[in-house]
C-alpha cells in the first residue's frame, strides 16, 4: 500500500506545482502588459501634447537661437526666403519678389470641438520694417488653418491669399496687418496703417498707425517703415468677444487705449487647431522685414518680452556701403601712390562700363523709386538686348525676355526709342499709376527705366504669348469656342475697369489681339499700356496713335483719344477673335478685305453665321456667336453716340442685359453715318498733326 500512496502523492504535489507555476507566468505577463499600456500612454501624451496645444499653453522668445529652427528645441518653421540671422533676428524678406514667413511648427488648440467658443490668447512681438528704395508692402501677424498656401505670388495679398480664394469664407484666416502701400483694390487709406482682416484684405476695421498717448490722450502717428523696433499687442476676449490690437514705439510702455478695438466673436472664423505666424513680401524693390522677438498665450495674458535682451535692428544695405566708403577713404590714404594708380585704372575701366548703362534720373522721379529698375539690371536680365531673346517687334521698338539677376523672376521688356522728352513726367506718372491697378484680366507693368534716347517698359511675362499667334498662326492648340468667348469677357472686365472702376480712369489706345496675352490657363490679359493715358491727360493730346482696323474714325477730326474710341477697338477684337481675320487683310477677296464690312454685309442678308472661324467647326454655342458679332458690330458704329459703354458690353455678354431691341435700325444708320464722316473727314496731310501706327505688342508672340 505505501508505494501507492506515495506515488499518488507525487502526481498530486506535481500537479500542484505545474499549476503555480502557469499562475506565476500569467501574472508576469499581465505586469509587462500594465507596463508597456503605462508607457504607451505617457508617450501618447507627449505626442498629444506636442501636437495640439491645450488651452493654457504659451511661450516667448526674447530673441531667436538656431536651435528653435534647426536643433532639438525646434518650434519654429521657415517658408520661403525667410532667414534666421546670427543676431537672433528673423529676416522676413529682403531683396526682390519675395515672400517669406515664420510660423510656430506645431498648431495651437483654440477650441474644445469645432462648433464650441474660441479661446481668449493674447500675443505681443516686437517689428522693424527698413525702407531701401522704397516702404515695401509690410507684413502681417497671421493665424490659419495650414502652414502652407497655394497659388500666392510676391507683390500680391501679403503672401497669404491668391486671387481665386481672396475674400472666400473657407479660408478661415485671421490677420493683422501691418501696411506699408496703398492699395486702392482693398480700400486702402494711405500707406502707413494698422488693420484687422479676416478671409480678405479689405480689413474689417483699420487706423492709421500710431497710439494715444496715456498722459495728453492725443494720437500720435507712428511711421511703421521708419526702420526703428515698433511693439505690437494682439488680444481677444472670448467672454466680451472683444478685439484690440495695440502698438507704440519700443520705447514706450503699452498704451492704455487699444489702436483698434472690435465687438466681434472670432469663433465661426477659427477652427478647433491654428497655426500662428508672420508673412511679409514685397515686389519690385522693397523693404527688409524683421521680427525680434515674440510671445504668445492661450487664455490669458501673453508674457512681456525683455526688451533689453531683443537684438538692434540690422543695418541696411546703404548703411553698409557707406561703412566701405570710410574703409576705402582710409585705405586710400595709407596705400599711397601705388593704391592711387590702381583706383585711376579701376575708374577707367567703369567710366567705360558706365557709357554702356547710361540712364536718366530727375528729382521728380523719386515718388516712383520702388516702380524703377536701374538700365544695368535690365541689360543683365536681357542678356544685353540680345535678338535671341526678342518676342517681337512692333511701330516703337521691340521687346525681349528677360531675367531679373537676383530674384529669377521672369519678365518683358519693351524697348521704346523716343527722341523727344517732352511730356516724359506726365507719361511715367501715368505708367506708375497703371502699375498699382490690380485686375486679374490686366497683364501688370512692373516698371520702368529712362535712357537718353530710350524708355523701357517692364511688364510681367506670360510664356503663352499673345493671342494674336493662336488666332493667325498655326499653333498646336486651337482655341474652342468655350475659350475664345472666356477670352472675350476678360477683355472686356479689364477696359470696364480702366475705364469707371479704377480710381484714376484709363484710356488703353491700343486695344487688338496681339495686345491680349494668355497665362498658363490661357486666360485673358490686356497688356502693352506704352500708349495708354490717364483720363484727364486723354483729352489734352491731339497726338494720334492705335492700329489701323481698330482706330474709330473719330480721331481723324479731333485726334483725342477717349473711353468711346476703345470700345471702337474693342468691336473689332471682338470680330478678330470669332471670325479668325484681321481687321484689314489686303489678300482677301475685294468684298472680305474689311472685316467690319464683310460681317455687316452677311448680318443684312441674314448669314451673319458664316463669318465664323472655320476652324470651330459647328463646336460652337450659336446665340453666343451670334451675341458677339452682333455686338461687335455695335461697338463698331461709326457714330461714337451709338457705341455702348463698356459696363454695358460686360452687361450683354455676362446676360445680365439684352442687346437694344432696335440694333436693326440702329445698325442700319451705319452707311449714311459712314458716308457722311468721310466726306467730312478726308484723311490728308494736313488734316492730322501727328500720327503713330503700332504694330503688334509682340508680333511674334511672348
């Protein structure tokens, strides 16, 4: 019995060991689990927590280390030229056509959900904006949804809307900006202003820039380009729904009274998670913008910068120069007769070079410095008028591609030989004037540069070229109809808007295909302002300038240009882009040789249809052909009272208006008009002081 009993034993104590020891196991798995759960959960926090900040997080920088941007404490980002200098000072931009920005590298939580209240933040920083040939556009304190924004180009919206998404409620984008140029598309009121914007440039509230003092309560004006550290403070009030944004020298103490203070609730405007950040750019020559220090708070008060520790601002470039001016002074004086010899041939050699890029500089053209390129770069961006980079070559000179030395950005230049100065103040007041108009449908002119005997025109390029070379030349793409009729409302948006939408009023006086230049998307761009004149110096001009087939017959008798005599071209175009022809083809049969003549002639005998490119086919909307050239032929009467306006011809082909329901009896006037101006008008020498005709902007195409 007992070696029964003990080998009973052994299997019970056996069982009972096998069976701790599975116990055994299991709790020491379930310890790693709770271990390797705790840990995952911290380092989900900390994931958390840098990614999304909560309500109560903030941060200053009295200065910028390079360790913020490139080393382990990162949290700043850079776009585009933005640079961090060695003294701790973040360079906006500086140079030409640039946009730069600085955003904190991770969003802020601004909300608990998205339909719940904005929280209150508060946000102070400390700016410089240092003119070099002009005040440059400014910068803005900016929050939005994303780091990055598409379709933004230098001199344009500050860097932060393009002109497809400006103004558009998605955008949820809220900035303070602090303008330096006037810009009469955004209502602007002058060139040194603080306003608030939210999904547009056209601020909800602005003021000129300056403070109230706390002991008089008078405004005084602060000059935000003056090149000296300006202190800004940007706060909100989520339970008042209150907005204040105040600024004072650097060296004063916040002012008691807010520069511009709001009734408004932010939160329909900001999203759960925001990004913050600045944005500057600047186009054609402007100015260096620089950020010095910044703090920042959620729901609270954002804490105040030691402005003792913030860099000085940096010098200019001209301050530079003239640093190497007193070192070369000295130099001089220590090199001797040696140095002396040198510097003669060094002169030598520039007096040479100096001929090559002679130009013309007066006093009065010191208002339009930031709109003037110097002869030299636009020699370099050209390679010296080199025939290779010619576009083509029209009745007052030729123009070429070109690009700009330091930037890259690409652009054309007309080359006008005018042997006399008269009038040359008046004529480069009214291209600087039309270089700050801003429409989508006008090709913009940078600038301009003054020779002895030559003015350059400096206009953006388009590598589509013009439309002159898909209507009459063979071209890979043929232009549809959908495109040729797009083409023609975008014409007609830009002259509507030289004529009564733009504050100075604009006569074009050369309007015809080869003038319309096509963007990528090939839309329409009315371009090449080299005989465009400002409304009130039309009419103090006799001088007669256009293309013959698109000069109203009017201007023969008075030789004054007017809004009249450029829907006149405008008629014309219109029949140029539908028909395929130009206005006046000397090698069509004697009936088609006028285009005008030839589409009247099909009209009255009820085919107006068959003037149609033949290369549209039957692809073609025919009441929309048929609105077009009956409108053209409107445009084109010879009696200057029957022309419509151009507001009118954008009415007619947007359908928001129909054509006069007597255009038959109308149109028919034409020939007894027609006979009658003639006979009254015979074109003689004597008859006309002064007469240019033009040939195409670019008749060989961009």
């Amino acid at each position: 019995m007992k070696p029964t009993m003990s080998i009973s034993h052994c299997r019970t104590s056996y069982s009972t060991f096998s069976s701790k020891k599975k116990k055994k196991k299991e709790r020491i798995n379930q310890i790693q689990g709770s271990i390797s759960m705790f840990f995952k959960g911290i380092l989900m926090f900390l994931v958390l927590v840098k990614v999304v900040a909560s309500s109560n997080e903030g941060f200053i920088f009295n200065g910028f280390g390079l360790d913020l941007v490139y080393g382990q404490r990162k949290s700043l980002e850079l776009g585009g030229v933005a640079e961090l200098r060695n003294d701790g000072v973040f360079e906006l931009t500086n140079g030409e056509f640039q946009i730069g920005r600085v955003f904190y590298s991770v969003p802020f939580k601004f909300k608990n959900s998205s339909n719940a209240e904005a929280f209150s933040f508060s946000t102070t920083f400390v700016f410089a904006i240092v003119p070099e040939n002009s005040r440059g556009n400014g910068l803005a304190f900016v929050l939005a949804p994303s780091k990055e924004f598409t379709g933004v180009v230098p001199s344009q919206h500050l860097g932060l809307f393009n002109r497809t998404n400006h103004g558009n409620s998605s955008n949820h984008i809220i900035a303070i900006e602090l303008d330096t140029f006037p810009n009469h598309e955004f209502e602007d009121i002058d060139d040194n202003h603080v306003g608030i914007d939210i999904n547009s440039l056209k601020s909800a509230k602005l003021s000129p820039a300056g403070y109230v003092s706390s002991s008089s309560g008078e405004f005084r004006p602060v000059d935000l380009a003056s090149g000296e550290r300006i202190q800004l403070w940007v706060e909100y009030d989520s339970t008042k729904h209150q907005f204040n944004v105040t600024l004072s020298p650097i060296t004063m103490n916040k002012p008691k009274v807010p520069l511009l203070s709001m009734d408004i609730n932010l939160s329909p405007f900001i999203l759960k998670n925001m990004h913050i950040g600045f944005s500057s750019e600047i186009g054609v020559r402007g100015a260096s913008t620089y950020v010095l220090g910044w703090s920042f708070q959620m729901d609270g008060k954002a804490e105040d910068l030691n402005l003792a520790k913030l860099s000085s601002v940096p010098s200019t470039r001209k301050e530079k120069s003239r640093k190497k001016e007193v070192i070369l002074a000295v130099g001089l004086s220590l090199s001797g007769v040696l140095v002396l010899v040198v510097i003669c041939s060094v002169m030598f050699f520039l007096t040479r070079k100096k001929a090559t890029f002679a130009e013309i500089l007066e006093d009065w053209e010191v208002e339009f410095g930031s709109h003037r390129f110097s002869y030299k770069d636009l020699y370099v961006a050209t390679k010296g008028f080199n025939e290779k980079e010619l576009l083509g070559q029209g009745g007052f000179g030729q123009v070429y591609r070109g690009e700009l030395p330091v930037s890259k950005v690409q652009i054309a230049v007309k080359r006008i030989f005018r042997k006399s100065q008269d009038r040359m103040k008046e004529f480069i007041a009214e291209i600087v004037t039309i270089g700050r108009m801003r429409h989508p449908n006008l090709a913009r002119v940078l600038g301009y540069c003054r020779g002895k005997y030559e003015l350059l025109l400096v206009y953006e390029y388009l590598p589509n070229g013009s439309l002159d070379k898909f209507l009459h030349n063979e071209q890979e793409i043929v232009l549809n109809w959908n495109r040729r009729f797009s083409i023609i409302k975008d014409v007609a948006s830009a002259i509507a808007y030289l004529h009564d939408e733009c504050l100075e009023g604009c006569i074009h006086r050369d309007i015809k295909a080869s003038n319309v230049l096509l963007d990528d998307d090939l839309n329409g761009k009315l371009g090449d302002f080299g005989l465009a004149r400002c409304r009130k110096h039309a009419q103090e001009t006799t001088h007669i300038a256009g293309t013959f087939g698109y000069m109203a017959p009017e201007l023969a008798k008075t030789g004054k240009a007017s809004t009249s005599t450029d829907v006149y071209a405008f008629g014309a175009f219109c029949l140029e882009v539908v028909c395929g022809r130009r206005p006046i083809n000397w090698q069509a049969s004697a009936e088609q040789v006028h285009l005008v003549d030839w589409v009247f002639k099909c009209w009255d005998e009820g085919d107006i249809l068959k003037t149609a490119d033949s290369k549209l086919g039957k692809d073609f909307e025919v009441w929309q052909v048929d609105l077009v050239l009956k409108l053209g032929l409107l445009c084109l009467h010879s009696v200057a009272a029957f022309r419509p306006t151009m507001s009118q011809v954008t009415s007619y082909l947007k359908g928001q208006d129909s054509l006069p329901e007597n255009l038959e009896i109308i149109l028919h006037k034409w020939e007894f008009m027609e006979e009658s101006a003639n006979q009254s008008a015979p074109w003689t020498k004597d008859s006309i002081a002064t007469f240019d005709v033009t040939e195409s902007f670019q008749s060989s195409g961009r």
